[in-house]
C-alpha cells in the first residue's frame, strides 16, 4: 500500500502497520517534523527514510505530497470477520459508496471513536490509496474491511439502519453492539440491508437542509453512541 504524506505515514507506523521505506524528498525537514508531531516514531522513521529528488517522488507517487515524504507499507496482519464477531462497539457498514474520500473521512471517525471497524459492501475497494488519504492512514488503527459474499446472512448483533424516515436518534440507544448501516451518498441504503434492519433511525436536520455528509452522519451516530456508553 502506498501512503502519501506524513500523518498517514505516523499513523500506519504507530498502528503497527509494516512500513518497508519511507521516501522523502527533505529527511531533515520530515525528521523536524517528527521530533514535532511524533516525537515516539523519531528512530523508526529515521531507520526507515531515504532521500529522493521532488521528480523522483513525483514520479513513484503521482504527485508531491505537501509534506514531501511517502512510504510503501503491508498490512497489520490478519484481523477477526467484521460481520460475526462479538463487538464492544458499534460496527459501521457502508452500504455502496461512491466517493473514496468520503470513505477514508469515515474510517478517521470511527478510529477516533472507537467503533469496531469500517465494512463496505459495493465497487469501491476501501483501502484503494485515495481512502487511505482521506483517512490520514487510520485504516491501520482500526479494521476496515470489503464485505464477501454471504457476510449479511452472519451479521450479527441488532442491525441500525439510518434513513430520514426513521425514528429520531436523539430518543433511541446505540447498543454496543449494533451495526449501522449507512447508505451511498445518492442512493441510499439498498433494498436486501433495509429488509434485513430492526430499526429505521433518522439524524436530526433543520428544515430545509436535505441531508448531511456521509463522515459527518457517521460520525453524529458514533458520538451518539459514545455518549450513551459515558452515561
């Protein structure tokens, strides 16, 4: 997996993810960095980074991140079925998305809540390298996965799908265990996930305003539910 610049980098470093090389067009400036923002990676990135012209980065990646520095990286291991394991925390399902920095946006929200993990179903690969810019590298922090045939049969825990004609989240609980479906940004939650939910929850909106971002939506749920579990 490519990672272009610095936080997903840190991220995937400090959430055990295996970083092979770390290139970066200025070492002293990104070892600066880090001294700054991740004082606890200082050695390992030092052990890791090479130097490299702006055109031979430009030329690996596609493009020159702002902060000059990418990384090749495997993944963290081998991680538990999303759909059937015994959760603490809400999973998220992301029911046919379209935009992939909506999907890494999501994957942030639900590392820094600490949902269970992210589960897409649909085309988009969720760990596609524009996913892993939108979610600063946090798929490492939290498992993100795309679902397989059958998963919706598995799924266990009461499944929560959000729709506007649901009842209002603001008067219902988010067991720890919940899935929550979320449909694509245009569409909406399909047919099979819909007949399968136990309940409808529908976010608040102001009249007038037709709906919200797919992150932000996600992460009001989240919130929601960490409030809840606080209580």
């Amino acid at each position: 997996m490519l990672l272009e610049g610095f936080h997903p980098v840190k991220h995937a470093l400090r959430f055990g993810a295996r970083v092979h090389l770390i290139v970066a067009a200025d070492p002293a400036a990104v070892l600066a960095l880090t001294e700054v923002l991740a004082p606890d990676l200082l050695g390992v990135i030092g052990d890791r980074m090479v130097g490299a012209s702006r055109d031979m980065l430009r030329r690996l990646v596609g493009s020159v991140p702002r902060t000059e520095v990418a990384a090749l990286a495997g993944g963290p291991g081998q991680r538990p079925a999303l759909w059937s394991a015994d959760r603490t925390a809400p999973l998220v399902v992301l029911d046919n998305p379209r935009d992939l920095g909506n999907v890494g946006a999501v994957v942030r929200v639900v590392a820094g809540l600490g949902g269970s993990g992210v589960l897409t179903t649909g085309s988009v690969d969720p760990w596609h390298p524009a996913v892993l810019r939108g979610s600063a590298g946090l798929h490492f922090a939290t498992p993100v996965q795309h679902a397989p045939d059958g998963w919706l049969a598995g799924l266990a825990g009461p499944v929560l799908a959000f729709d506007a004609a649901g009842r209002d989240l603001r008067d219902q609980s988010i067991p720890a265990g919940a899935a929550l479906i979320f449909g694509s940004e245009r569409h909406g939650i399909g047919v099979d996930l819909r007949e399968r939910a136990d309940a409808l929850l529908a976010l608040p909106l102001t009249p007038g305003v037709s709906s919200y971002n797919l992150a932000t939506a996600v992460a009001m749920a989240l919130y929601h539910w960490a409030l809840g579990a606080r209580r």
